[in-house]
C-alpha cells in the first residue's frame, strides 16, 4: 500500500467548512455542558480550570493537529491508517495498538456516554411538561434522582440514543450530520448566552465566575491535575482516533492547523460559557459544586423553572444538548464502524448495528451503577474512593486511555513518521510548524509522562 493521495473509501467531507463542523460537532457534547461543570466543581474550581486551559493549549491542540495529520495521510480507518503508516516507514507492529486502543476507548466511552445522553433526554420531556415552573431546589433535586433511581426508564433512553446513534452512523457520517451541526451548534451557543444572561439576574454571577477563574493552586491534587489532562482529550475528542478517523476525510488543501485552533476555540468556549451558567445558579441557591454527575440536571431546571418562557428554552435547551451529544457519538464508533467496513466485508450498516449493539450492553453496567450496583464500588487508598462502574470506565478511558493513546501519538508523529511526510501534510507559517513539531516531539510527550508519572508515585 503507498500513501500517495487518494479519497477514502468512506466518503470526503465536502470542504473545509465541512469538516470545522463535524470535528467540532464530535468537540463539543457533554463533556462541555455536563462534564466540564460537575469535574471543575469537584476539583475545587479557579486552579483545576487553569491547569485545564493549560493542557488544551500546548497537549490538546498539538496532539489534535497530529491526529488530523496521520489520518488524512493515512485515509482508512484509524486501525489500518497506522497499520500502513508504521509499515511505510519500517517501524514496530506494536505501534499499531494505537488503533486499537483508541477504538476499544471508543467504545466503552460510548457506552456511559449514551446513558448520561439519555438523561438528557428524559429532560426535554420533563422541561415540556413545565414541571419545573417555580419548583424548588428539593423538587428538582427529587426529580433527578427518581430519574436515575429507575433501571427501567434509563434503559429506555439509552436504548433510543443507541438507536438514533446506530442509525446516524449506518447512514455515514456526512449526512444529516453537516446540517444538524451546522445550524443546531450555534443555537445551543445562543441558548448558553442567555443561561449566563440569566445567570448575571441571579445575584451570584461574580461569585460564580470568581469561583471559575480565581486559582488556588494550594488546593489542587494530584489527582486534579490527571483530571485536567483527560478532560482535555476528551473534551476535544483526542487519543482515541476519532479525530484521526475524520481526518482522513479530509481534502488535502485544507489547513490543519487553522482548523485546529478554530475547534479548540469553539470547544473551550461552549465550556467556559456553561461554567458561567451553571456556577452562579450554584451559588444563588446554597447548591454544592462538588454534586457530581447530576449538576447540570439539578441546577439548569431551576433557572428555566424562574425564567420568563423557562418551559419553551429548557426544552430548547435540552433538544440541543441531545444533538450535541450525538454529533459526538457518531465519532465515537466511527473508527471501529470504518475498521469492520475495510476488514471483516461487512456493510456499513451492519457494522453500525453491531458496535451500537455492544456499546449498548456495556451501557447497562453504568446504568445499574447509579441504582441497584450503586453499593458495588472499589478504591485505591488515597486516590480513588468508591468508584462505580460508570466512575471506573469513564476514569479509566478519560484519564488513563485517552491521554495513553494521545501520547503514543506524538511519539509516532514527532519522532518515527519520516518528517518530509510530517511537514508535508501540516503545511503551515513555517515558524508555526517548528513550534509544533517542537511541542509535540518535546513537551506534549514529557507532559503527559509526567502527569502519569505522579499518579503511579500515588498508587
Ligand atoms: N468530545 C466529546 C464531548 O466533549 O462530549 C466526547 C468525545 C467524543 C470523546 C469523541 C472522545 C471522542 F473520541
């Protein structure tokens, strides 16, 4: 196989504006909106937000323009793509694992991802049904948690989102998927600004911003930090090849690294903003920051419950975020779906049908883990207490897997592909491109093992 330019077999995306918007479109989901709030709130705050910018700056987007880099030079799925890219250039079969764990990544992250989804869900139904209107904190709160109380009526949810997910991807993934990102992001966008309009009436507006952005470096943990880092590779969808797996449909003229920055940009925006939304409600009502998973769920029905038209925006709201979450779903089993297709003489769609059906039964674990196995719990003495299945997969992917797999990534890029090939594929101002391949043959690496480095010293 040689890599001379030639279109993927899955298709192209039919320009650059095409491609903004559905790597964007697997950015920004719920890591933004349900994840970014719930972590920064129980990781203390102003210092865990910082230490997060930080790693979207000099790990996320260098590591994002590697991804893009190897899968449109590769343009298979992300499996075969370093498949052929380490035979090209002689290296260890083993490097081919980067495929491979990013597509088991995938998977699992899919599983829990469609459970919270399917909250999400749940709410555009109880936000129509206006029965949150001037409710109390404690009639919210009761609402949340007879939702996840229920195994039943998650397993429906879930089961609609892996539906809606299956049938999505089976169709490939331009389709549908440009328009609803195209027109559906920007309303999500304009439907956060009037959450922080909102939130500025609540009298706690400052306090909730100062929480978000004034540091107390004397508070973070270790444990912090390797949070920061994994939320910076999930939020941005990287180290699993699903961004690998979008690059290969990528047309060769278009800028990698501009595309870059402009998706980094958009996706620490979305979750700035929802921190802006969410943190002064937080305050305003006398709610812990540190809830956990539930915090969107238990603080946005509140302002939608007070506000003028609450009823018709929290619906609008929560109709958003479901799409949100599935633009980033799709991506999610794009690589494992794109893998079948190349390699075991499947159709698309029956490929779609069976990751969506073993990411919906990995679901179910997560879904009996805020109910029935909530007791089923494990620790490791002064790191982790009492994780939940949906704590461990979720860990285990967000802040081991991914930042593992991004890692391996900028070792591959920076220091084994042939660099004419590296510099050819980037294309850029070419001081931009020295300080990229500076960070991600150097810094990237040496950050992320020094960030796993503190969590070994901790086990
Ligand atoms: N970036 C998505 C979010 O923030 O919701 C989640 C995600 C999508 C993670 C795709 C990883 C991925 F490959």
């Amino acid at each position: 196989m040689s890599s001379e330019f030639r279109l993927s077999i899955h298709g192209q995306w039919s320009g650059r504006l095409a491609f903004f918007l559905a790597a964007t479109g697997s950015a920004v989901g719920l890591g933004n909106i349900w994840k970014f709030p719930y972590i920064t709130g129980e990781n203390g705050g102003g210092a865990f937000v910082i230490v997060y910018l930080i790693c979207i700056a000099i790990i996320g987007v260098p590591i994002m323009m590697a991804e893009i880099m190897l899968g449109r030079r590769g343009r298979l799925s992300p499996i075969n793509t370093m498949a052929l890219l380490t035979s090209e250039d002689n290296r260890h079969k083993i490097w081919r694992a980067i495929g491979w764990m990013g597509a088991i990544a995938g998977l699992i992250i899919l599983s829990y991802y469609s459970v919270i989804a399917g909250w999400a869900m749940a709410y555009v139904v109880r936000m129509a049904s206006g029965v949150f209107l001037a409710s109390t904190t404690d009639g919210v709160n009761g609402i949340f948690t007879a939702l996840t109380a229920d195994p039943e009526r998650l397993l429906a949810w879930h089961t609609i989102f892996m539906l809606l997910t299956t049938m999505i991807v089976a169709r490939g993934v331009q389709h549908g998927l440009e328009r609803a990102v195209r027109y559906l992001m920007p309303l999500l966008f304009v439907m956060l600004l009037i959450l922080v309009g909102y939130a500025t009436s609540t009298g706690a507006f400052l306090q909730g911003v100062n929480y978000l952005f004034s540091a107390d470096f004397s508070k973070l943990s270790t444990e912090s930090v390797v949070v920061a880092m994994g939320h910076a590779f999930f939020t941005l969808s990287l180290g699993m090849g699903a961004i690998m797996a979008y690059g290969a449909y990528l047309p060769k003229d278009v800028s990698i690294a501009k595309t870059s920055f402009a998706i980094a940009a958009a996706d620490t925006l979305v979750a700035l903003l929802a921190g802006m939304a969410i943190f002064p409600i937080v305050f305003a009502n006398a709610l812990e920051p540190a809830a956990g998973p539930g915090l969107i769920f238990q603080t946005l029905p509140i302002a939608f419950g007070q506000m003028d038209a609450g009823t018709l925006f929290g619906t609008v709201f929560f109709v958003l975020l479901v799409f949100a979450a599935l633009t980033s779903a799709i991506s999610l089993i794009e690589p494992m779906v794109a893998w079948l297709v190349e390699n075991k003489n499947v159709t698309r769609i029956q490929a779609a049908v069976y990751m969506g059906l073993a990411a919906w039964v990995l679901g179910i674990g997560s879904i009996l883990s805020f109910n029935v196995w909530s007791n089923v719990t494990w620790s490791i003495p002064g790191l982790f207490k009492d994780l939940t299945i949906f704590d461990t997969l979720d860990g285990l992917t967000a802040n081991i897997m991914l930042p593992l797999g991004g890692l391996f990534i900028a070792i591959f890029a920076g220091h084994l592909m042939a660099e004419h090939k590296v510099k050819d594929e980037i294309q850029t101002h070419p001081t931009l491109y020295k300080v990229w391949f500076y960070l991600i043959r150097y810094v990237t690496p040496l950050l992320v093992i020094i960030v796993f480095l503190n969590l070994i010293k901790l086990i």
